[in-house]
C-alpha cells in the first residue's frame, strides 16, 4: 500500500531565505505530483515529474524527484510573503490512477 | 480551463440524516475522486471511479457511498451523517493519459454535521 510522507509539517521561514520540502513515497511510483493549497481555496497544481531525475522550475519552487530514493523535493529560493500557503505531493502506485497525498507542509514566509 | 464544479459551499446537516454532495466535470476526464481533507492528516481518499458505474474504494470509505451514473457527475453519499465526518470534502478529476496529467480540483464543499 503506497503511503506518503512530508516533512516538515510546519515551515516558518524569513523572507530571502533559502528551504527544501521533502517527500517520501514507501512504494514504486512512476509519478509525482506537487500541489499549492492557498487557505479557504482549493488545490492548484504546480509541478508533475513522470521520471527518475526529472526537475522542474517555475519562478522560485524547484522540484526534483529520485525514483530510486523514492523521494521528492521541493526547494524555495529567496522566499517571499508569496510563497505562503500549504503545499502537498502526492504519488500513484505505478499503472493506477489513484493519487496519494502526504499530509501537506504549512509554510508561512515572514517579512 | 478544466472546471471542476462541486455543488456547495458549506452545508449544515443534522446527525442521522443522507447527506448528497455532488460534483461535475467539464473536460471529459475518465478519473473522478472524493477525498477529505482534515488538520494534520492531509487529503485522504475515499472513494474514485475510472469509468461509468465503475468505482473503487479508497482509504476511507466506511461511511461513505459513491454514484457515477454519467461521465460528468460524480456524488459522493453520506447514508447516515455522523459528527465524525464533519470535514471538507474534495473533489477532482483527472484523464487517462499516455503523459499522466495531474488530477484537477473543486472548490471544496464543508459539511458540518450537528
């Protein structure tokens, strides 16, 4: 049974500073998926990575994925207030389309 | 822009009574999801369907049943609302694709059961 982890649950972090999201999967995935969750609003995705060494940029988030570690992460650089919001990954056991989330990381991002 | 439209907002039900939430696609897309999404435990699956009439249970789904009559529409049941399942319910959609796009969202319906 696929099950996903995320660490940290709670990220407070300074503006301009730089931090990593990571996201640990316990069973082959072929796909994993990043998404931004604004409060009282719904999921929004950012990034898909579909294999082992894909890496993916979109203004300040950068996520990466290791099939072999079965981890993901998503790295932040020179965070701004922006950037506040929960964040999610989710994985699909390989050949299924059922998406598992980890339990999402809480950043707020202070001036 | 894919439009994933859940019927309600927020909804107020009383212990005991059957709880329908209801939630459409406009893409054509084959996957549709329920999940709940409670404080610290992140979105949990409850129940999805790859087809018409098709469904399978996800990680949760004491409690729960689920109605996929047409393509578009997919209605999760509560048959007897308990306090317990007070939470905000998700739902999405998603295609069976050779590129395995991501799966799109609703704006998310929360029940409180009194």
């Amino acid at each position: 049974e696929l099950k996903v982890e995320q660490n940290p649950l709670f990220l407070s972090m300074q503006e301009g500073k730089n931090y990593t999201i990571y996201c640990n999967y316990s069973t082959t995935s072929d796909r994993l998926y990043w998404y931004r969750q604004d409060p009282g609003k719904s999921l929004e995705s950012l990034f898909v990575l579909l294999s082992n060494g894909a890496v993916k940029q979109e203004g300040r988030l950068m996520a990466s994925l290791d099939t072999k570690a079965r981890l993901s992460t998503l790295h932040i650089t020179a965070a701004v207030h922006d950037l506040s919001a929960t964040y999610f990954c989710a994985a699909c056991t390989s050949g299924t389309y059922k998406y598992i989330f980890g339990t999402g990381t809480r950043l707020k991002v202070l001036a | 822009d894919v439009k994933v439209t859940q019927s309600s907002r927020y909804l107020v039900k009383r212990t005991g009574e059957k709880v329908f939430l209801e939630c459409v696609q406009d893409m054509d897309h084959e996957n549709m999801f329920w999940y709940r999404q409670d404080p610290g435990l992140g979105l949990r699956l409850i129940y999805f369907s790859y087809d018409v009439k098709m469904k399978e249970k996800g990680d949760i789904p004491e409690g729960y049943s689920v109605s996929r009559e047409k393509k578009e529409r997919f209605s999760l049941i509560l048959e007897s609302a308990s306090t317990n399942q007070t939470s905000m319910y998700l739902c999405a959609s998603s295609p069976i694709s050779i590129m395995n796009t991501e799966a799109f969202f609703g704006q998310g319906t929360r029940l409180t059961v009194v």
